[in-house]
C-alpha cells in the first residue's frame, strides 16, 4: 500500500509537472508574439535604377550611398541590445511599464511554481536554475527579446559590399546596404496603418505620450505617418507610435535612414531602419536599430554627405499647405472646459 500510494503520487507530479510546462510554454509564446510588431513601409520606385557595381561611396550624386560592411556595423546595432534597444522593451511610459511589470510577475510566478514541481521529476539542480531564471525574468526579457529582434532584422543573412559581387547571382550573396538620403513630403497623425483619416500634425502640439487619449479610450496609440522621397523619385512611407518628440517635423525637412536589399539596384526592401531628421532633432521609429553617435558622427565629420543631405530638403514654408479648416477645440480650450482635444481630420 504504501509503494502503490507513492508511485500514484510520483505519477501525479509528472502530470502536474508536463501541464504546467505546457502553460508556461503557451504563455512565453504569446507573448512573444504580442512583441513581434514589425515596421510596415512601402516603398515605390519610380526612376530608372542605377547600377551600383561601378559606383563607389562618395560619389554622391543620388539619394542612395552604398555603404561597405564595415561602415554598416559600425552605424547599425544588430547584435547585442544597446541601451536604448532594451529600454524599448521595458516601456516608454508608465502605463506600458506596468504592463512589463504586471507580464514579468505573471511570468515568474508561473515560472517559480513550475519549478517546484519541476524539482520532484529532474531534481533540484535543474528545478533551481529554472527557478533563478524565472525569478530574474523582468530583467532578462527586454535583453532576449532585443536580441530576438536583432536577430531578425538581418534574418541570419551577411552583409555583403555591393561593388565586390561579380559574377555572381546576387541576390543570393546575402544584403547590401545603402544611406537613404530624402525630404520629408508629407507628415500627418493616424489612429492605425491601415487608416484613411488623417489628422494634422499642427494639432498635437499638447500632445504626450503619458496622456494619449486615443491609447486611454481604446488601447492603442495614435501614430506617425511620414511620407518621404528623394531627388531620384523613390518613395517611403513609415509608421510610428506618436510621440511629443516629432511634434516639430515638418514638410520639406531632410531625412536619413538605411536601406537593406538583396538587390544591388535596391528594386526592393528587405529591411528598413529608423529616420534620423536632424532639423527636428528627431528619430522617427518604434525600434532604434541605428546606432545614433556613429550616424550623428559621421555627418558632423563628412561635409560632401551633410551638403548633399540638406540639398534634398525643399523650403519649408513652401511645402506647408492650409487645409482652410479650423472648426476645432483648441488647446487652450480645451484644457479650461477639461474637453478632449477635437483633431482636425483632412479633407
């Protein structure tokens, strides 16, 4: 009797044990996915494509620079997390920090209980350093999902120079990278990528990422639409959670960022960094993957790429339009009758 009852309570730990490794296996993978939230671009080539076998780096007579491996190491951070990388992930407000916050507990108290009865099937070794692992899961999330999304963003691809591949079908050497070098045609504020209303950006002036009324009411946050293109008559267009930091961005400002391809002609996009608009002191994206001293460095440095950067911008006040409708609630009203801001919606 005794044997009999203990081997049914050996047989009912393994069984609690395998259900909880499955809960918290489900549970891991979610949220993953919930964090996996990709940059949506387009990108429309309208010129005919230049050859850039033949053209070295600082010839820089369009609005793409190809650059060698070893410039795209230095500007990019795809290996392990930089600061501002694992800040993105731990929440840039308070609310999406208490989200962190409430994941991890929920994680490692699920984690820390599996382990306990993880210890009556593969001991106490293996039970402890899955214990400690769960336990320190609010720190070590932010570092493995910043690594993840490095990871991904080259997809395990090399690097390639794209003057140096001869011969050879290139677009399977891995992918070359380039200096985008445009303008800024058109900035507005959407509720969602997908969305046809747009809102001028003139009317966020009060805005803050802590008081997002959209994010408040339905839980998720205005965004960033930037329109862009260059003197050859490409054309991009990206997306990015709003924030007070682009509140200054303007039609007709010069913009850089850098373009992955497997095509040297760069007919398409294999991946897209965040924007770098000095005139507004801003970068637009949801994720930094450039590394902003070596870019910030390298434009104070290099004269021909800085004049050639600004010789893509436009005036300004030539490139601002009046939509002629200014029946709305304005700031200052607002904040005294304690309304919501009305957004102007274009026509």
């Amino acid at each position: 009797q005794p044997e009999t009852a203990k081997s049914h309570q050996r047989s009912t730990m393994r069984s609690i044990s395998i259900l909880l490794t499955l809960l918290v296996v489900a549970t891991l993978v979610e949220l993953g996915r919930s964090f996996q939230s990709p940059s949506p671009f387009v990108m429309k080539h309208n010129c005919q494509n230049t050859d850039l076998n033949n053209m070295h780096k600082t010839i820089l007579n369009m609005g793409l620079v190809p650059l060698p491996v070893d410039e795209l190491e230095d500007y990019l951070v795809v290996g392990p997390p930089s600061g501002s990388q694992y800040a993105t992930y731990w929440g840039r407000t308070k609310r999406e920090q208490y989200n962190r916050f409430l994941e991890a507990s929920i994680v490692t108290f699920l984690g820390v209980f599996f382990s306990y009865f993880l210890s009556f099937v593969l001991g106490g070794f293996v039970a402890t350093f899955t214990g400690a692992t769960f336990a320190f899961w609010g720190v070590l999330s932010p570092e493995l999902k910043a690594r993840q999304r490095n990871w991904e963003f080259l997809g395990g691809r090399a690097l390639v120079d794209p003057w140096i591949v001869r011969g050879r079908d290139e677009e399977k050497q891995g992918l070359y990278g380039s200096l985008f070098l445009g303008k800024v045609d058109d900035v507005c504020v959407v509720d969602s990528t997908s969305s046809l209303d747009e809102y001028e950006l003139d009317d966020f002036q009060d805005y803050t990422m802590e008081t997002d009324e959209l994010e408040q009411f339905s839980g998720t946050p205005y965004l960033i639409r930037v329109k862009m293109s260059d003197d050859e008559g490409r054309e991009l267009q990206t997306h990015a959670r709003m924030s007070e930091d682009y509140l200054d961005i303007q039609a007709g400002m010069p913009v850089l960022s850098i373009l992955l391809s497997k095509s040297q002609k760069f007919t398409s996009l294999a991946a897209l960094t965040d924007f770098m608009i000095p005139d507004a002191d801003a970068w637009v994206g949801d994720y930094p993957y450039l590394n902003r001293p070596e870019v910030e460095a390298r434009l104070a440095e290099d004269d021909e790429l800085w004049d050639l950067l600004q010789a893509q911008g436009s005036d300004i006040s030539d490139a601002e339009d009046d939509v002629g409708n200014d029946d709305f609630v304005g700031d200052a009203d607002a904040a005294d009758r304690d309304f919501v801001p009305v957004r102007r919606r274009r026509n």
